[in-house]
C-alpha cells in the first residue's frame, strides 16, 4: 500500500509539472534557488523531491 500511495503522489507531481512547465509556482523561492544550484551543478533534478536534490547537492560539495 505504501508503494501505490508513493507512486501516486509522484504521478500527480509529475502531471502538476507537466501542466506548469514553464512556470515554477510550486516551489518556494528557496526551492528554486536549490534547483537552479542543482542545474548549475549538472545534477539531474527529474523525478526528484528538493530534498533529495538537496541530499545530492551536499553530497557533491
């Protein structure tokens, strides 16, 4: 069950950022600045949550 639920919330993330793709409405200002820091990194930031970019990003440095 934990599974489905987990694969739903990150089908309905990635239908939401399908929708929106220009636009970065849900993430915070601070989100966006990880992203972008992600991005300018080269770490891949698809089908990851911020925290797991930001897991990435502290591991690179």
């Amino acid at each position: 069950m934990g599974n489905a639920t987990s694969e739903y919330r990150r089908g309905l993330k990635e239908a939401k950022k399908a929708m929106f793709e220009d636009s970065d409405t849900e993430y915070t200002a601070e989100e966006r600045e990880i992203i972008k820091a992600a991005k300018g990194m080269g770490i891949s930031v698809e089908n990851k949550s911020v925290e797991e970019i930001a897991s990435e990003i502290l591991a690179n440095s």
